[in-house]
C-alpha cells in the first residue's frame, strides 16, 4: 500500500515539474512565434491530452498489477 501512494505522490511530482517546464517553454515559443498562438495552442493541448492519458494508464496498470 505504501508503494503505491510513493508510485502515485511521485508521478504527480514529476507531473508537475514538467507541467512547469512546459509553460515556460510554450512561453518561449509564443514569444518567438507570435503569430502563430492558435496553432502553438492546439499542438499543446493535443500533447497534454496524450500524455494525461498516458498518465492515468500507467498508474492503472500499477494498481492492477499488484
């Protein structure tokens, strides 16, 4: 059961270091390719969404493993 929570406390972590990395990396290229916010947006949104379902597979896949 421990394991488990340290599984799911430390992908959350690591989720949010990257969600902050990736904000400051669409911050950088917005401001390099202003004119092209939508496009910036939905390729970001498309990736988020793959990699929340990533996510929430892994962890299922854990869970039903043990």
């Amino acid at each position: 059961m421990i394991q488990i929570l340290y599984d799911i406390a430390l992908r959350l972590g690591l989720g949010l270091i990257l969600g902050v990395m990736l904000i400051i990396f669409i911050t950088i290229v917005e401001t390099a390719f202003y004119n092209h916010n939508k496009q910036i947006h939905i390729v970001v949104i498309a990736f988020l969404i793959a990699l929340i379902i990533y996510a929430l597979g892994d962890i299922a896949i854990e869970i039903l493993r043990i």
